[in-house]
C-alpha cells in the first residue's frame, strides 16, 4: 500500500496484511532498520504526532507488561515469519491517495526504530486484520477491498478501497470477492 503519515505527509509504503492488526512504520532515531527508497518518518518533525502512555486504549492490546499510565508505551510486535518492529506507540495522520487526497486524524500506530525481517520493499506494515487496532476498525469503515491486479503490467495499480467504495461493482466481469470471517 502507498500512503503518508504525519504533517507534513511522508510517503510510506506498506504491506497490507489481513492476519495482524497493528500499523507500523520505521521512524527516527533508527536504531536498526531496513533500507528504504523514502525518507524514514520522524516523529519530532511532524506536527500532529503524539505519543501514547500506557493509558491509552491503543497500548493494551500491544503491551501488558508492568507500565505506569503516564509512560510511553512500548511495543514489540513479532510475525510468524520471525520479522518484528518495536519501540512506542503513537497516534498520527494518514494520507491516502497521493497528493491531495484524504487525511484521517488520530490512528494509533507503531513508530519502529528497532525493525528486522524481511521487508518486501516496504516500510513498515498496515493490519488489516479484525481487532481494535486494525486500520479498518480505527477507520470505522467495517470492510475493505484491495483489488489484486496483473502482478507483470506495472502500469496497473492495486488498491485498496474502504467502506462503500470496497463493494464489488455488479456485473464485475472477471471479479471475485472473497470475505474475511472470523475463526470460530
């Protein structure tokens, strides 16, 4: 997925992922992290970044251990594949669509120094997976598509559409959809 996050907006390219939840990109002091083709997200140069404490609704699900409430909460967030991010939770402004396009306020999100694994090209990593963190349920938008085109035409794009705009066209020619349903 491409997006922004902060003001002013830094590009940051994610892996959409349906089986995690949190959203997380490498940020400033890096401590140890991937190569990337966009500047790394600073914290301290955006202007609508804030830092979460262990008070916060968006620290329990990533952190249970002993924290004082007004800390800084502290993540570390491991993947099946043995990649992780760590470091502190916040809350900041995403972009979608380029330039110009639509900015939402106040997503909680994991700002990575110490990152490993392998990274696929990203940045860090949007869930989009069923708990309170996931960008879709943070979003309010109940559902998402994400329109997987010809991986060798380039000039194709694949994204990600939320809410009522993620509802399959009817009479889609060639289209298949596919629900995400909870494990019982």
């Amino acid at each position: 997925m491409e997006l922004a996050i902060g003001t002013p907006p830094v590009p940051f390219v994610a892996l959409a992922d349906t089986g995690s939840n949190l959203t997380w990109t490498q940020c400033q002091p890096c401590k140890l992290c991937f190569a990337q083709d966009t500047p790394v997200y600073d914290p301290a140069a955006s202007s609508s970044f804030s830092p979460a404490t262990c008070a916060s609704a968006s620290c329990l699900p990533v952190w249970s251990q002993n924290c004082s409430a007004a800390a800084l909460c502290r993540y570390r967030y491991v993947y099946g594949d043995g990649a992780y991010s760590a470091r502190v939770m916040g809350a900041e402004t995403l972009t979608f669509g380029g330039s110009g396009g639509v900015s939402v306020g106040g997503i909680a999100f994991g700002c990575g120094v110490d990152n490993g694994g392998l990274s696929y090209n990203s940045t860090g990593t949007v869930g989009l997976g069923r708990g309170s963190l996931s960008l879709v349920a943070q979003l309010g938008v109940g559902k998402f598509s994400y329109c997987l085109t010809d991986f060798f035409d380039t000039s194709l794009g694949s994204p990600v559409l939320f809410g009522s705009l993620a509802e399959l066209a009817p009479g889609a020619a060639g289209a298949q959809s596919t629900p995400l349903v909870q494990s019982p």
